[in-house]
C-alpha cells in the first residue's frame, strides 16, 4: 500500500486506495457500454464482431494504463462515440474504403496527434479553431449519432420521395429502442451510476424474456483477435483523398481530448493556480498512443472518456482510477457472449443518449451574431444530412471563412482557418 501511496501520490491528493479503487469501478460502470456498443458499430462495417470485442476492452485497458500510471490522472480511455460510427458509416460504407484502411487511417491520425503532442503545436491548433465550429462540430456529431440511432432502431427509414420517413412504430425494434432511450435518460436524471449500461441490458434480457431475443451464454474465453489483428493498411490510407479523413479523425480526437481533459480536470480541482493543467503533454500522449495501439489491435480511435467525471465526483483524484478501470476493460474479455447477446435495438437508445450530451453544446453558441450562428448550423446539419463527420467540418469551415470575408470580419480570421478552409474547398471543387 506505501508503494502505491508513493508512485501515485495518494496521500498528496488526500485520497487512498478504497477511495481511488471505488472511483474506478464507477467510472467503468459509467463508460461500460462502450464494450458493447463499439462492436456492433465496426462489426458493420464488415469487421468480425468477437474481434472487435477484445481490440476494444485491450485497447480501452492500454490507453487507462497509460494514463493512469505515466500521466497520474484519473482519467479512463476507450474508443470514442462518434469516431466509430464516422468510422463505419463515414469512411467505409460512404466513401468505400476498406475497414483495413480506415484503420491505417486511425494510426496516423493518432501518430500525428503524438508528434503534435511532443512537439507542442497542439495548442496553437486548439486556439486557431473558433469556438463556434468547436461547437458546431460537437453538436453535429451528436446529431450523427442521433440518425445512426434512429436509423438502426428502424424509427427512421428511407423514403425515396422524402429521402427519410418515420418507420412502423408497432414493431419491436423501434418500441425497445425507445424505451431503452426513456429509461437511461430517466435514469441519468435520477443520478444512477451505470445508467446507459443498466438501460442497454434491460432491454436486451427483457427482449429475450418476451422472445424477440436470443440469449448468447455471459461468460465465456475471450473470442480470438486475429481476424483484426494488425490487419491496418498503413499504404491505403495515404491515399490523396484520405488525408481529408486522416484529418477529421485527427480534428474531433485532438478536441474531443483538450475539453475533456479540461472539463474533468476543472471537475476534480485538478487545475494549477493559472487554471491550466499540469502534464497535459503527457496525458495527450496519452491518448494519442492509445489510438495507434488501438488500430493495431482492430478499433477506431480511442479517447478520453468525459465519463471520468464520474469517478472523480467520488473521490478519485490519481491515476489509479484509471489503472481500476483498465484492470475491469480486462476483466470484461470474459463476457464477449453477453457482449454478443446486445442486439442494435438495444444499443440505439444508448446512442441517442449519448446524442443529446453532444447536442448540448448548441445552447453555448453565440446565435445574436449570424456570422457565427450560421458556421454552427451548417455544420451542425451537414453532419447527419450527408452522414459524414469529415464534410460536415469542411462545410463549417468553408461556410465560417466565406462569411466572414463577406461581411468584412476579417479580424475573427486567422490563417490558420483560412488555409483549411481553401484546402476543403479544392477537394470539394477538384476531387468531389
């Protein structure tokens, strides 16, 4: 116990080690239904599902590991929400790339973000992006998920006159995703640990229970992970036209992690005196090495959960909450029939959620300016309309510099900006 009073400085953060190993187990519970959701997104994406399963219970345990024993900090890692289903959806089944290269296109994503890491450009990045397409990006890709929900749950369906239509409601499919939807919303309210993944098995073993179900076993050896293995196509992903996907990986994780990290960090008084946080190089290092780890293993990015703050509301304070969390990402190997058991209906409510956190960041926009409110909009719409995370940023920036050049607001641009915006204009005008 002194060893690990020592290595983490528990006795500095006025914590120990009951406080820190419940914080752990709270967070997980909180960020659980990523070991279910994540498979049945990849798994569409021709992905074998047991495969997938493993990468993202090791990928989720690498990335705690490493950010929990070399950057200290209670914060846990897993694939990120979003970038899987940009993954799936976005880059294979839209625009026909492999699922091997998409995984190629996720390590240099993450390798990137780890040079911009050491070498500290990240927060010129972060300070050239106008918080109105932060904000636009982050509710767009709410909204993503929002119709990626709907769509899998059959409540949307396409409709060649309307291009979508309201699917039949008296099926079973549409009636448990919406309950499950009702019930972890309800729940999260209330202030249940483990909300979404208490809504996502309720739904599943009452499914069974009415016979709309098959019940797969719970426990079992782990599925075998060479399907997915270091299967990566490092040459197909630097294809011209996936530079464009290299980076709207790159763009969501790199802001994705700084406001995470913030936003729980700000949570557990984790901040120094000038309201930054110490060793954050470390802790995107983090992040960034987890996502190469996890692409080599057969996942999609992995990041910094917001779900920590979970853990930290309960007192961890140390990265030995995040080495507990990694310790039951191990653990969970063991349940891949359960795991294999969640049918989509039951995942879709998780997902619309997951949506309307996201969508929450709206409300911070500025909509008194129309230069900034219409950037957020488009971007904000383009993501579910064309159901692409990486047109819907090139829209936002491309629409953003375009109006304020033309309304004479030329000191809300910067170069940064402007350079993104013309290079996203050249793929759209030369490349399609």
């Amino acid at each position: 116990m002194k060893s690990l009073d020592n290595y983490f400085k528990l006795t500095e953060q006025k914590t120990n080690v009951k406080t820190e190993v419940i914080a752990g187990i709270t967070t997980f519970l909180t960020m659980a239904y990523i070991i279910f959701v994540n498979p049945s997104i990849l798994s569409e994406a021709g992905m074998d599902y047991g495969a997938v399963f493993v990468a993202t219970c090791l990928a989720a345990a690498i990335g705690c590991f490493v950010m929990g024993l070399w950057a200290n900090y209670p914060i846990a890692q897993a694939p990120g929400m979003g970038l899987n289903a940009f993954f799936t959806y976005g880059v294979v089944l839209g625009m026909g790339y492999t699922w091997e290269a998409a995984l190629g296109a996720v390590f240099f994503s993450g390798l990137t973000f780890f040079l911009l890491s050491i070498f500290k450009i990240r927060e010129w990045i972060i300070n050239s992006i106008p918080l109105s397409l932060r904000l636009g990006i982050a509710a767009g890709i709410g909204l993503f998920l929002a119709m990626i929900a709907l769509k899998n749950a059959g409540i949307v369906v396409a409709n060649p006159a309307t291009f979508v239509a309201l699917g039949d409601l008296s099926e079973p499919a549409p009636l448990y995703a919406l309950l499950g939807f009702f019930v972890i919303t309800a729940l999260a309210y209330l202030r249940v640990t483990g909300a979404v993944m208490i809504g996502i098995i309720g739904v599943t073993v009452l499914a069974m229970v009415l016979g709309h179900n098959q019940y797969g076993g719970i426990m079992s050896m782990p599925p075998s992970i060479a399907p997915t293995f270091m299967a990566m196509d490092l040459v197909g992903a630097l294809d011209v036209a996936m530079l464009s996907v290299i980076f709207a990986f790159l763009f969501v994780d790199l802001f994705d992690t700084s406001g995470t990290l913030v936003g729980v960090a700000h949570r557990g008084k984790l901040l120094d005196e000038d309201g930054k946080l110490p060793r954050i190089g470390r802790a995107m290092m983090a992040d960034s090495t987890a996502s190469m780890a996890g692409a080599a293993l057969g996942t999609s990015t992995t990041t910094s959960y917001i779900e920590s703050t979970a853990g930290i509301v309960s007192g961890g304070r140390t990265g030995l909450t995040a080495v507990v969390v990694g310790v039951l990402f191990l653990i969970s190997l063991f349940f891949a029939p359960l795991a294999g058991s969640i049918p989509a209906y039951a995942t879709a409510g998780a997902l619309l959620y997951v949506a309307v956190l996201m969508a929450g960041s709206l409300a911070h926009a500025n909509w008194e300016d129309p230069t900034d409110a219409a950037p957020v909009l488009i971007a904000a719409l383009a993501m579910p309309l064309t159901f692409s995370i990486a047109e819907g940023i090139a829209l936002g920036f491309i629409s953003y510099v375009a109006i304020k050049t033309l309304s004479g607001r030329f000191s809300d641009l910067n170069p940064a900006v402007v350079v993104l915006a013309l290079l996203f204009a050249a793929k759209f005008l030369f490349l399609g």
